[in-house]
C-alpha cells in the first residue's frame, strides 16, 4: 500500500489518518496554501503554516486550525509530518510525509524564484514527489521577476503620458501582493479591489508589514484614479465595476501571457508573464534535486511532463486530481473574487 | 530590428485602429529610410519569398533546444503559431541585444535564396543568436511568411499619409503594382515618376460596403446602375507600352496563369485600363466558383483545362484611357466608353458585364432574387454620377448580396483554435442526417456571439465522447442553421458536396437532432443550384 493514495476525497495518508488538499470533507486535512482549488470548506481539523491560517480563516471561516512552522515536525497516527516553504504565496508549504523510513513529499503548487514575499522555496529530499505541472511545457520559461517589475513600471509610466490609468489584472490572494513588490516604486497612488483590500487587511493583521494601499470604493471621486495604478481580480476585466477607470489600460499579470495569444484573446492591453508557479526549468531542477526514484505530477501539463521524465529515465506517472481545474480557472476566479 | 519589433508588439496588442496608426506613423517618423520601404512592402503583402520551410525552422530549433519532437509539438500545440513557439522555445541568445537593422535580414534572404542548405541554415541561426525573444518572433514571421498582425493595408497607408503629408489615395496608387523593395528608395517609391515610367501600374480599386439600409433610402433609381455581383476575382487588364498585364485585387500579377487573356495584347489599344471579374464563363452565363479555383495556384494550364474552364473578364469599369486616369470621369461616361470598346474589341474573352435595367426598387428587388440563376450573389448598385474612388468607401456604391442558402445541422467534432484561441474549441464540424446515421459536410467557425460561444465551448468541454489530438468527438445535440453562398458536388467529401463560405447562422435551441436537414435535402440543393 503506498503512503499517499489517490482518493476520490483527494491525496490520502490512510497510515497517518489525514488528507493532504481534500476537496471533499475529511477528519483531518493538511493544507498546502489558501487557494480555493486546494482549501475546502467542511473538514474537521485543519494543519498549516502559521501564515497560513489568517488565509485560511478569511475564505474558510473559523474552524479547528492548529498551525506549525516550517520544519517543525509533528507527528499523527505515528506518521512524521513536516511543512517545507513552497515559494507559492504568503504561507504556500510543501508536506513532507514520513514513515517507517519512506518519505514521500507533495508539493502543492509553487515557484522557485525567491519573490521575497513567501518564504524562498527549497526542495525536499524524498523516495517520490507527488509535484503540480500547470506550466509543464518547456515555451514556459519566466523571466527575472526584476525584469518584469521594470516593463510593469516602464507600462505605468507610458500609460500616466497618454493620461490613461493602469489596471493590474492579478490575483487577489498571491499576485496582488506580489505586485506590491515594486509599484510602489512608480511613486503613485494604488488603489486596490474589494477582493484585494480583504486579503491585505487578513494579512496585514497577522503581522505581515506590506505597502500602503487604498480601497476603490464606491465614494472615491474618480479624478483620484487617473493616471495612477488600479489592482483588481480578474473577473474585474469584464465587469461594469472597471468603467470608473476610463480612460485606462488594463494589464494581465499571470504565466499565460507568456503566449501572445492569451493576450489578445483576454482583449488587455499589456500582458506580463509573471506566474507564482514554476516554469519548466523550475520544475525540472526540483525534480532533480528532490533525488525522487518516482515522481507523480498532477494539475496541468501532466501528461507532457510525465512523458518526459520518463523518457528522461525518472520513473513517472500523471494523476488526476481536482487541483488548478484548467478550464474552470477564470470563472471560479470570479464567482470568488466578485463576492 | 528592434524598432520593428516594437512595432509589431504594439501592433499586435492594440485593440484600437487610432492606436496602431499611431504607432505606426511613429515608426515612419523615426525609421530609417530603407527600413521604411520594407515595412510598406511587408503590410501591402510583399514579401520576400520564403527562403526555408517550417519544417526545416523547427528542426534547427529543437536541435538548438535540444528537445523531443512530440514535445516541440505539444508545445505548438497550445501556443498555435509556429513563428512564436520557436521563438518561446530556442535557448536564450548569447547576444541578445545585437542585432542589425530590419533592411537587413530581409535583403539576405531575397540573396540566399537559391543558396545551399548550410547557407540557409548558417543565416537563420546566426539572425536567431543576435536577437531578443521578441525580435525572434517577429523575423520568424516574416521567415514563414505568414505575417497577419490586424493591420491593414489601408491602415498602413494612412499611418503614411500622416507622416510625409501626402494624400492616402495617392499613396495607395503609387505603392500599387510591381516594385522591388530591395531596390527602390523611399523617395522613388513615394514620387510621382514612377507612376508614369512602370507600366504595369494598377489603379487602386474602389470597393463597396453592403448595403444594410432599404434600397428606398437610396432615393430616386434613375440616379442609379445596377449590375449582377458576380462571385469571380476582382481583377485589372492593363495594356500599356504594347505590354498586357492582368492584376487580382489582391494586387497579385496574375497574367500567366490565363492564357485566355494574352491574345487581347494585340486587340485593346494602348493606355488601357479596365475593371472586372476575372470568372470562367460558357455563353456569358458564369461557372461556378469552385471550377475558378482549379485554375488558381497552377503554374501551368492543361489543355482540359482550357477546355473545361474558359477564363473570361466581365469587364464593368474603365480606369484609363488613351493613357489618361479616367476615374474623376463619372461612372455613365465612363460606361459609354467601356461599352464602345468591349465593342470594337469584339474579343471572345472580354465581356461587358450587363446593366440590369429597371424603372422602380420593388422591381429591383424582384430582379434580385433570380440572382441565383443567373450565377450572381446579388446586385451592385452604382450612383450614375460618381467618380472611381480608392478603397471601400460608403454612399455611391453598394453591394446588395441576396440572402444565403441555408441548412440545419448537428455538430458533430469540435476542435481547438489556434493562436488566442488555443485554448478553446471554436471550430466545428457538422452533419446532417443519411437514415439513422449523421453524414459530415461542413467546417463552420465564425457566427456566434461571445456569450453562446462560450456555452456551445463549455457543452463541448463536457460532452466529448472522444479525443483525437486537437479534435473531439461531441455528442450530437447541438442544432445549428448553417448558411452558405453556394453549393457544388465534390468527390473530396463524403457527403459528395462542398459549401461556399459555410457559417453559423444562429444557434436552433428550438429543435430538436430528429428533425434536422437531411442529406436528401442537400442533394436537391446542389440540382437546384449547384449547376
């Protein structure tokens, strides 16, 4: 019996009596990060990361959360379970799991450059990575996030010339932040989505220290807005709530802008390629480094990346599991983020 | 080839005309000279000739990147365009910021041309090493040839006309026709000289939006022609200088491929320039369309096929005469004089195109429907007074089309889009029903709205019953009216038919896969109007 099974309810350790990421209610589940497609209401007890729990509290509600800290080991049934930074969000863990001297690790999603926001990534030795793909083809290969910040702030600055304002399509829970890395260094005022004020607040309170921003709110005059920065979930893109910015542009901020096409089709104005997921050279240097003997991918290009490690002599094989559902990706972004 | 690059990306994402003008005129101000002549080469369709194939650029590709080929397909898979996956794919350039000037690259590859393999390679390599990824793409696609970016000619010219304060309508004119971009200078090309010394010149044609409006709020009908819309290739005869040339409105030098045409050479006089439809015809009744395209893209001409497509010109507008620009003339003067030529010519592949007269609009609209029988799709409707105009312009002409055929079908296979659709199902294939079985025999693609296209996309992500690369099979439930110009029999489909511009015409949620179209009833289609 493997240590990690595919479940209908999600990745099951029957030895330690948990789930990791259970989309359907469980005694205990242990939670990867705070996105919905990984954190699922109704479980019983939930473990995470300190950073986590706010999150996790802010979309699930209270519940039983029993929070760690990364590498502190905690033990259930007998089994050994420790979190590891993922790199993904604020409070993004991978989950080592340990028994009778097997250690199999989960990676949730994450990224491998340091965005010196979430903790910087680091993989974990283990005898099989259970690992997400959702940019598993090698076209996807990001650039510095350094890089990026400058054609966001190059953008902002051409877009306050032609007296339009720039809105960010991030996000809300990650990418917003994320994007507060270097705006602020623009020298404008931000304003900031109901959505995204909510996860700033949640995160602030926790004792997060992120960049001033301020609220769109129904009373703001709307001569406050132009030429300056507007962040909003997508889903924002398409709906009446954005007309207040006109004029404006509107800047995509996600890993599927790497394509032109995804641009146009998503009819912005700018799209930057910049992902809180690893690339493909992400996802192989950590394979590599994890030394698995057998790596399963789930959510994404997992056919593709199993096919090639295979081929590349690293024993794989591609699982299904309700995590990053590609083709729901933006409408459950928006039923979420609208609310 | 950074500037070009530039371009291109605003080009590319800019959703409004104003915009890409703007770029656009920006690049004409501060481009050099004979980087400018190139791009107005590159956006009015005159490209170097492709010196490699795809095949080829993919391959050098994935031995630089060092890839499987089923990964280097998957990957062009989502991405949809050959030109960007190599440019996403090739390791990164070790100087990246080096590359030469636009101009450049271009007159390589028209000297390369005839070069050995290594050569070829040698050049794509080295361009790819001097370039940012950006600057990769773009001369990937101008290497494929395949260079659609949302602008148009028209745009082009007018970015053009802005930037050296010249009239658009002049400039199209004097960038029409045969001209080497490798050789000519900014200055001859935009001059007025040249207009005068190449002979094989065409005119810009005037083109007309279809008419939305009732043909009553046109006004009185004696003011105005009509004509049949006939479903040809727009086309230019010119004789000048003893010399013949014949023009497709794609401004595509088409003279060899009708031979039908040449002996005309000895016939027109001199100074002579004509507007019509380049349409095989038998006693001045058309053939269809698709006997048309058996003549397109062949290099040489069988005797059976002289035979069997006789290439005719249904001329209908005079453009020059006796060496003088007669488009200021208004159209009935220009008439009487097309007229006496056609005439005098008295040549069995030069027909006038008829007048169709009629005293009142509800008369018109009578004549309009036998349309079909006379090989048309519609009527063209000309205001007696005016002047030939450049480009599609609004208020004196108009093409009144007639309603399409129309069929009701189920879809049957969806599959992927391509570019910034790759990651929907937007073209489908559909079927009408043989007994209890479903018979192929249309791909559609455009048609719906954004929202039903949306639904019809979420329908196929849940109710494929199989999956065959980029296809997948859908259940049978989705009813749609397809319409369709014309009709023709076809061994090439199992259905034993081919359609004319199939579309989607509306969605049919009100009925049901039992009572759709059935393959008896494309049948009578093709007896009826297939002919």
């Amino acid at each position: 019996m493997d240590l990690i099974e595919f479940t209908d309810k999600g990745l099951c350790c029957k030895a330690g009596n948990f789930y990791i990421d259970p989309w359907k209610p469980v005694d205990n589940a242990v939670i990867t990060h705070a996105h919905s497609d990984h954190a699922y209401a109704g479980s019983k007890a939930y473990l995470c990361h300190r950073l986590c729990k706010p999150l996790l509290q802010l979309r699930l509600g209270d519940n039983n959360y029993q929070t760690v800290e990364w590498e502190e080991t905690i033990f259930m049934n007998g089994v050994k379970i420790s979190l590891h930074p993922a790199g993904h969000i604020i409070g993004s863990s991978q989950v080592r799991v340990e028994y009778n001297g097997e250690v199999w690790v989960v990676s949730g999603d994450y990224k491998t450059e340091d965005d010196g926001l979430s903790e910087k990534f680091e993989p974990v030795k283990c005898h099989t990575f259970i690992t997400e793909s959702t940019f598993g083809l090698p076209i996807y290969n990001w650039k510095p996030q350094q890089e990026i910040f400058q054609d966001m702030k190059d953008w902002v600055c051409l877009n306050k010339e032609a007296g339009k304002t720039s809105v960010f399509i991030a996000y809300s829970l990650g990418k917003a932040q994320r994007l507060l890395q270097c705006l602020p260094e623009a020298g404008l005022p931000i304003f900031v989505h109901g959505a995204i004020w909510n996860v700033h607040e949640a995160i602030t309170r926790s004792g997060f220290s992120l960049p001033d921003v301020q609220r769109v709110t129904y009373d703001t005059p709307k001569e406050n807005y132009i030429g300056n920065i507007i962040i909003a979930p997508p889903g924002a893109e398409a709906s009446p709530w954005i007309k207040r910015f006109t004029p404006y542009a509107t800047g995509i901020c996600s890993g599927w802008m790497q394509v032109r096409g995804n641009v146009r089709r998503r009819n912005a104005d700018a799209g930057f390629a910049l992902s809180d997921h690893a690339d493909w050279k992400g996802l192989l240097a950590t394979i590599k480094a994890t030394g698995a003997e057998k790596v399963f991918v789930t959510h994404g290009f997992q056919a593709v990346l199993a096919r090639y490690l295979t081929e590349t002599g690293i024993e794989a094989a591609e699982v299904k599991t309700e995590f990053g559902n590609e083709e729901e990706e933006n409408s459950t972004a928006v039923a979420e983020e609208n609310q | 080839m950074r500037l070009f690059a530039e371009l291109v990306s605003t080009l590319g994402t800019s959703t409004k005309t104003n915009e890409k003008l703007q770029a656009l005129s920006n690049y004409f101000a501060t481009a050099s000279e004979k980087d400018k002549v190139w791009v107005i080469a590159i956006f009015s369709g005159r490209r170097p000739k492709r010196v490699v194939n795809s095949t080829q650029l993919w391959t050098w590709c994935n031995e630089l990147a060092q890839l499987p080929g089923w990964l280097f397909e998957e990957s062009y898979h989502v991405v949809g365009d050959l030109a960007e996956t190599i440019a996403l794919l090739l390791p990164e350039a070790v100087n990246a910021d080096a590359s030469f000037p636009l101009h450049h690259y271009l007159e390589t590859m028209t000297g390369i041309e005839k070069e050995d393999e290594i050569v070829r390679k040698t050049f794509i390599l080295e361009s790819w090493n001097s370039m940012t990824q950006t600057e990769r793409f773009v001369f990937n696609k101008l290497i494929t040839g395949n260079f659609r970016i949302g602008v148009s000619q028209k745009t082009m010219v007018n970015a053009l006309a802005k930037s050296i304060q010249l009239d658009a309508s002049v400039i199209a004119h004097r960038i029409s026709g045969n001209w080497d971009p490798a050789t000519t200078s900014f200055a001859e090309l935009l001059s007025e000289h040249v207009v005068t010394t190449d002979y094989s010149k065409p005119y810009p044609f005037y083109l007309a939006y279809a008419l939305e409006d009732d043909t009553q709020t046109l006004g009185d009908p004696d003011q105005w022609q009509a004509e049949w819309k006939w479903d040809g290739i727009r086309g230019q005869i010119i004789k000048r200088n003893d010399e013949l040339f014949v023009w497709s409105r794609g401004e595509e030098l088409m003279t060899d491929k009708f031979p039908e045409y040449h002996s005309l050479k000895n016939h027109l006089p001199n100074g002579l320039v004509l507007d019509g439809e380049i349409i095989p015809s038998e006693n001045g009744r058309p053939l269809p369309f698709s006997l048309l395209q058996t003549r397109i893209g062949r290099k040489n001409v069988t005797k059976k096929q002289l035979l069997e497509t006789p290439i005719t010109f249904f001329a209908y507008d005079l453009l020059e005469y006796e060496g003088n620009d007669a488009r200021e003339k208004i159209l009935s003067e220009r008439r009487l004089m097309l007229e006496k030529i056609v005439a005098e010519v008295n040549h069995p592949a030069l027909l006038l195109s008829p007048v169709i007269s009629f005293s009142n609009w509800e008369e018109l609209a009578e004549l309009r429907k036998q349309s079909r029988e006379m090989g048309s799709e519609g009527i063209m409707l000309k205001r007696k007074d005016s002047i030939y105009q450049v480009g599609r312009k609004r208020g004196d002409w108009w093409k009144w089309k007639i309603d399409p055929l129309v069929i009701d079908a189920v879809m049957i296979y969806a599959q992927k889009g391509h570019g910034r659709r790759s990651r929907l199902y937007p073209d489908y294939t559909f079927a009408v029903r043989d007994g209890e079985n479903l018979v192929s025999f249309a791909k559609a693609y455009s048609g719906l709205t954004d929202k039903e296209f949306a639904q019809v996309d979420h329908f196929v992500k849940r109710n494929s019953l199989e999956k065959f690369g980029p296809v997948r099979t859908v259940k049978p439930e989705l009813v749609f009216e397809i319409a369709f110009e014309g009709i023709a029999a076809s061994n090439r489909h199992k259905s034993g038919v081919a359609l004319r511009f199939p579309r989607i015409n509306r969605w049919r949620k009100d009925k049901p896969v039992a009572e759709i179209n059935t393959l008896e009833d494309l049948k009578k289609m093709l007896e009826i109007y297939g002919k």
